[in-house]
C-alpha cells in the first residue's frame, strides 16, 4: 500500500509560544490533517526554502500557512511561491490553502486579493455553506451535511474574485470568499481549520501589544471564543479529505 506523502509550505516564522508548546506550526498542521503512516515534510517558504520541482511528482498534496505577509506582495519569496503554485495547478497537485495560503492560491491562479474594506475579522466567524448551488463531494463525506460551520479567522486581507473555472462554497457576512475550489485538486479557505483557541488567543495578545489592532476588537474576539467553540473536527475531516481522496472521485 503506498504511502501518502504531504509538504507543508510554511508561510510565516513559528512564534515564541507555537515554538514552546507545540514545537512549531508544522506539528500544528499534522495534528490537525496528519495521519498514522504518512510522511510529512516542511518548507519554509518565508525563508527561500522551497522543494526541488523535480521532486514535486513525489508529493500526494501540499498545505499553505497563513502568514503576516501579504498574499499580493511583490517579495521574492511570494512570487517564488507563486509560480510553484502555477506548476503545482499545471500538474492537478492537490493544494490547500489557509488563509494567506488561500488568498496567495487564488492570486497565483488569476483572481484578485486585497485589503479587507471592512478591517479586521479577528475571532470565531460562522461560514455559510453554498450548499444549494454545488457541494463538492468531500463536503459530502462529513456525517450531516451543515448549512454552516464555526472557523477560527485572523486577517484583514481577502479574496475579491475568485479565479477562473473556481467555484465559492462558503461565504459569511464579512468575507465574499469563504472557501473556494478549484477541480478536485485546490481548496482554499480563509479562516483556519488547523487553530487551537490558545494560538489565537497569544495572537490577539501579541497584536494588540504591537497596537496592530485596538482594544475593543480584541476584547470582542476573545469574548466570543469563551462563549462558543469552533467547529474544528468538521473542518479537520474536510481538509482530510479533500488532501486524501483518489483524483478519480467526482466533485459533481
């Protein structure tokens, strides 16, 4: 039986505290989407570390971090990342993306990210499912199909259109782009699956101690995260699955 084999692409350096209780985001990421058996590598893109693209074929799918950067920056770094994106897609790569991974994804493809015009979306934000229109089948494996989902969201950048041939799946009422799927193989979602409520919380400390953001959106956000819990088994099965599901499997 063949072995499933992944690559994070580290978008963003671990903080003090990832560092210290998790011994970094990479092993945030494959407790949230890894597996018994599978062989997991890192990246880390935000310091020039990229796999060799003739080793790509290797890979059964890569994850993209979020990151403090800007998906529409002109780095070196992000552009590199770019175009890894564009050959990943050329070869039907499953990709998912979180957060800037999503908002980089989309950029890399043709559609359009940018600044939030209605600022930060920091905290627990409820995620409506485009589910009357078309559900992509690895919705379809959770047990009960919801209209809506609980996600863990930090960014003031979003998605504005998405690129061609995609299709939105989620939406809420800050952000137009949710979710998005291209195919069987690119999933991008703007909140974060992978979160645990203590990460989100030490990033709303930090934020507010570098006065990225003010007081009362802090304290809103961190309110909400003692009074409701993020969905994260629904949202772990479906990063799971759609990593892990056979290229064969119909999204019709």
């Amino acid at each position: 039986m063949k072995v499933g084999r992944y690559a994070v692409l580290l978008a963003a350096r671990d903080s003090e505290y990832v560092e210290r209780v998790y011994g970094g985001y990479f092993n945030v990421f494959i407790a949230a989407f890894g597996e018994e058996g599978e062989r997991w590598d890192l990246f880390r893109v935000v310091d020039d570390e990229f796999p060799d693209m003739s080793e790509l074929y290797k890979y059964d799918g890569f994850v993209i971090s979020g990151s403090p950067y800007d998906a529409y920056g002109n780095d070196y770094w992000i552009l590199k990342l770019c175009f890894l994106l564009q050959t990943l897609d050329a070869m039907e790569k499953k990709v998912l993306g979180i957060c800037f991974g999503h908002q980089v994804l989309c950029r890399s493809l043709g559609g359009k990210v940018g600044k939030a015009c209605s600022g930060w979306d920091i905290g627990l934000r409820t995620v409506k499912v485009v589910k009357d229109l078309w559900v992509p089948s690895f919705l379809e494996e959770l047990d009960e199909m919801p209209s809506a989902l609980s996600i863990i969201e930090c960014h003031q950048d979003e998605v504005f259109e998405v690129p061609m041939g995609a299709q939105v799946v989620a939406f809420s009422e800050k952000t137009g782009v949710e979710m998005f799927v291209i195919g069987q193989h690119i999933l991008g979602i703007q909140g974060h699956p992978e979160y645990t409520k203590d990460i989100l919380y030490n990033i709303i400390d930090r934020l507010l101690d570098n006065n990225s953001i003010q007081r009362d959106i802090a304290e809103k956000a961190k309110f909400g995260l003692e009074t409701a819990e993020p969905d994260r088994k629904s949202w772990e099965k479906i990063c799971r699955d759609f990593l892990k599901r056979r290229q064969n499997s119909s999204f019709s």
